[in-house]
C-alpha cells in the first residue's frame, strides 16, 4: 500500500529546477500523495506551466530561524519530551562538531519545526538533494522515527563532504542520482552500495514534442542574416559563461553571429562587463530567467546550444544539464564540455560537439566549426533528437521510482509485521 510522501525541498517552485517538479507531476500522475515541504519561499518572478498542473500542498519552514523565533520554540519545547529528541540531539552535537555553521543549527530547527507541526499525516520522507535538504530530512526522521529516502544530484553531492555523504547514504533506505559519475561517487562512500541507484531525469517528451519546422542553414557569411548562438543557465561559475564569451571574442572576425542567454544568476553583471571588455556587447542578448515555453520557441529558433560546463573552485559542477537535453529534443546541435554527466548525453562527432572545460581556444574552433558547416549541425541535431527520444523519456525514470518506493514499502511492511 502507498504511503503519503512529504518531500522536502531546497525551494519550491524555482524556475531552473524543472527536472524536480517535472518529477513531482510524474509521481503524482502515477498515483503518489504527495506533500511538498519547502525549506525557502520563492524567489522567482515567473513559474512555468509544471508548477501550476502539480496538485501538492505546499509547506514553508523557517527560512532562517530568527524570522519566526515562536514557531522554532513551540517546535523546541515539544520536542523534548519526545522519544526522538535526544537521538536527534546526539546526532546533531556530531554533526555540529565536524561542521561549526550557522547552517548546521538552522537545519536543526527546520527539522524541528516539520517534526512538530507533521503536515498531512507523512508516513514518508523524500529529500530532493542530498546536502542541506537531505540533512533536514534526516533530522526530521530521527525525531519522528519516519523512514526516508533521498534524490541526489549534482552540487549537493561534490560541494559535500565524504563523511557526510557516507552517513546520510547510510541512514536512508535507498538513494538515487542522476549521473554515472555522481552515482560511482557515492557507492565508493558506502557499504550498502545496492543501496545507490542511477536514475537519468528524463523529458516530458510530450511537453518538449517534435520541432516540425527545420533549423536554418546560416552559414556566417551574411551580415544581415547571422546565425544564433544560444544558451540556458544560471549565471553561477560552473556554467562556464565567462569562458564561453572569450570563446566567442575569439571567433574570426569574417564571422557573423548573434548570442542570446537565458536566464537569472548573480553573476550577469560581472557577465555584462566582461562581453563589454571583449567587445562583443553588441552581438549579445540577456533575457533573464523565462517560462518553460518560451525556452522552447528559443530551441526551436536558435542554431547551436553552447554551455561550457566547468567544475567549481568549491568542487560544485553540473550532473546531465537538463537544458541539454531540452535542446537535442529539438534537433539542435550542442556543444559543450566533458564535465560529468555530459558525456552520458552528448558523444563528439556523433550526437553532439564535446571539447575539454576551461579552454576558450577549443571551444572557440569548435563553434567555429558548427557555425560554417549548417550540414554537420542538422546531423547531429537529429542524432541527438533520437538519443534522447530513445533513452531519455522520463516516464521510464518515474516508473524506476515507482518501483523502489514500492519495494522498499513492501520491506518495510514485512519488517514490521515480523518485529
């Protein structure tokens, strides 16, 4: 029998996590109750389609604990009388020990405050994101005696540390990420190693349906008619926008194109004076962060997808960009690094054009490439398009899900019925 699922989330609804809430629809489609537990309000001006079908209630904890000072004290003082608290107190002394943040404490009254107030009768925890999220969850857990689970991704697994990601894989019942790479990571950190599953994301392919039309065959030649470079991504280091702009300034000046960018991120003016330091302002364009669907009119229009993935200098990086498999899904070529997940996507030559991270010179010669060979960008834009029809549909991640929930729910029956 299916359990009612809190899931606790980092932040909900936030524009550049469509693969969580394109999750979250899949599950509730598939028949789960499910109660979304957010650790932030939004922040975000827009909301795309989605966010409005996922029928979830949505809880907000205590962003930071001192805004609501009486909800973390009624949470604190019931508490402690109860069974759980002085196992989550021990555990929390050990953690805080090895990790001396105001982080660490705000965690605590998060779990403390979800432990109290119990939205909708959770028999289940799920945490989108094995660092702060997953901490939360794990507190909550410990002082309810509620089982959990965990998705992880990408920062949360490499900005970690090995000790943390050791435990928290230890304490959930199964855990799932999104990349080779990640998922070979964490099963090194664990004893219970069949305990890590790899789960790819996914499409909602009939969200991301076939482009009927056919992407233009600008060749670079035309002033009037230049051909369009686009990306989607937060303006944050490990998307590499700096070193794609250098990739463009060095570009052969008998070039002609155009380059849009999509989306938020707190870098943008420091992205802005670098393209005016370079000079090639006035081929540049900044949306800022837009709905769903307006990312696909973009993919629909552009020429080439460009993002130059890097790891952090905090070991942050990207798993398997979503946005480039949105892209392929629409036939146009991307070119991007062998960082990570990238690769389990995108093969140099075949699908897609892979150069090393940090290298404005290669990149460069590769866009280069793609912007005179229109040919060789449609032939790889449709083998990219059937890879990702073919293996990247994400009802099969769902129906993955669906099965090891399940599963570990008919264990957890059993385990009860013989104790």
């Amino acid at each position: 029998m299916r359990k009612k699922i809190l899931v606790v989330l980092k932040g909900y609804p936030r524009l550049s996590e469509t693969f969580i809430a394109q999750e979250l629809l899949g599950l509730e489609r598939a028949g789960f109750d499910l109660t979304l537990i957010s650790m932030r309000k939004p922040t975000d001006k827009k909301r795309h389609p989605v966010h409005d079908e996922i029928k979830a209630r949505v809880v907000y904890l205590p962003e930071y604990l001192h805004n609501e000072p009486l909800r973390v004290l009624r949470a604190f003082f019931a508490g402690i009388g109860k069974p759980g608290f002085k196992p989550l107190l021990k555990q929390f002394w050990a953690d805080l020990k090895r990790d001396i943040t105001p982080n660490r404490f705000r965690r605590f009254g998060q779990a403390l405050v979800l432990a109290h107030e119990w939205p909708d009768n959770g028999e289940w925890l799920h945490a989108h994101f094995i660092h702060t999220p997953a901490s939360v969850t794990a507190y909550a857990s410990i002082m309810t005696g509620i089982p959990w689970t965990c998705s992880a991704h990408a920062k949360d697994i490499w900005t970690s540390p090995d000790w943390e990601l050791s435990e928290k894989l230890g304490r959930a019942r199964w855990t799932v990420t999104c990349t080779r790479t990640g998922f070979d990571h964490m099963r090194d950190l664990t004893d219970m190693r069949d305990n890590v599953h790899l789960s790819y994301h996914g499409l909602d392919l009939d969200r991301f349906g076939p482009f009927a039309g056919e992407h233009s065959a600008r060749d670079g030649s035309e002033v009037s008619d230049p051909v369009f470079v686009l990306s989607v991504g937060r303006a944050v280091e490990k998307k590499g926008y700096d070193v794609l702009l250098k990739a463009l300034a060095l570009l052969p000046g008998d070039l002609n194109w155009r380059f849009t960018h999509i989306g938020g991120g707190d870098g943008l003016a420091k992205l802005k004076e670098l393209a005016e330091t370079l000079g090639i302002t006035d081929r540049i364009t900044w949306k800022g962060a837009l709905a769903q669907e307006d990312v696909l009119a973009h993919y629909r229009q552009a020429d080439i997808f460009a993002l130059a993935c890097r790891v952090a200098a905090d070991g942050d990086r990207d798993g398997l960009p979503n946005v480039l498999v949105e892209a392929s899904s629409q036939r146009l070529v991307c070119l991007s690094t062998n960082i990570s997940g990238v690769p389990e996507l995108l093969e140099d030559g075949e699908n897609g054009l892979v150069v090393p991270p940090e290298n404005p010179q290669a990149l460069a010669a590769t866009l280069e490439l793609a912007i005179r060979d229109p040919a060789l960008r449609h032939r790889l834009g449709e083998a990219a398009e059937r890879r990702v029809r073919e293996h990247f549909d994400y009802h099969a991640s769902i129906r993955q899900l669906t099965g090891l929930f399940e599963e570990q729910w008919q264990k957890e029956d059993q385990w009860r019925k013989s104790a």
